[in-house]
C-alpha cells in the first residue's frame, strides 16, 4: 500500500442531508469495524449519503453506509453494506432512543471522519425531514447569501 492511497484525515460528508433535513441535535459516535474496514476509509472509499440509524436492542446501529472493498483484502474482504454498531454513552443513547419514537424524526449520518488518534468516528443527527416551503426558503437563502457575497467582491 502507497502512502498516496493513504488520506491522513478522512472527512466524508453527506451533502444531501442539510437540504433534506433540520437538525435538532448533533451526536459524535465511534463505529465498530471489521478487518479491512477501517483501511478503506482511510482510502476514503465509503459513502453515508443513504445512511440511517435505529435501535436494535438498546444499542444504535447503522444502516446503508457504504463501504468499498478493500483492493487488498482477498478474502478477508468486508461485506459493504452490512450493518455497523455505533458505540455513544448511555445517558446518549437513551435520550435518541426516546426522541426516535417520535412521529418524524430520525437518525441520520451527517460526516465520516477519522480523528487525531486515527479512529473513525461519525457524526450523526437528530433529524426532522422538511417540508417543500422549507427547501424552497434553504434554497432563497443560499442564493441571496451569495449575490451579497458577489456584491461584497
């Protein structure tokens, strides 16, 4: 492996997530991997912008977070789409899972990172979707914040 391939901090974003959802409250969480896992993300070949929570026995756990096999992996190779578990505090862990009854708000992932101890973290949110109006006021409100910052050059 070339250090090249290698990415010191990883910092993966779901971009879709801002324009979809409002954010209530924001949570960083460690993830559990497997083998080659973890060097793949350091090859920043994964993906989070299908990614969900939910809570399967009082432990939060992630769904649909893409990550590619690893090139060199032969067959220790992970599954990508298998479910991952998310490692939060209690006292975290039972606040989410009471929000998470609620009728329409969910767990979504918001960044995949690695810190400076090299672990991969992730941030995640306590999400409600929003409405049509509400896209189309995010969408005003980008576009009038660049013309000023047009204007402003």
């Amino acid at each position: 492996m070339s250090t090249k391939e290698i990415v010191k901090n990883v910092n993966i974003k779901n971009k879709k997530a801002s324009f979809e959802y409002e954010f209530l409250e924001k949570y960083e969480a460690g993830i559990v991997l497997r083998g080659t896992e973890i060097k793949a993300i350091r090859m920043s070949k994964a993906s989070i912008t299908e990614a969900y929570c939910l809570f399967d026995k009082e432990e939060l756990w992630i769904k649909n977070m893409n990550i590619s096999s690893y090139d060199k992996g032969s067959f220790y190779n992970h599954d990508p789409l298998s479910a991952r578990k998310l490692l939060l505090k209690k006292a975290e862990l039972k606040k989410l899972f009471a929000y998470s009854k609620e009728k329409g708000l969910t767990i979504i992932a918001l960044r995949l990172f690695t810190n400076e101890r090299g672990y991969a973290k992730i941030e995640i949110a306590l999400a409600k979707g929003k409405k049509l109006y509400d896209k189309r006021e995010s969408i005003k409100s980008r576009d009038n914040e660049r013309e000023m910052q047009r204007i402003k050059y």
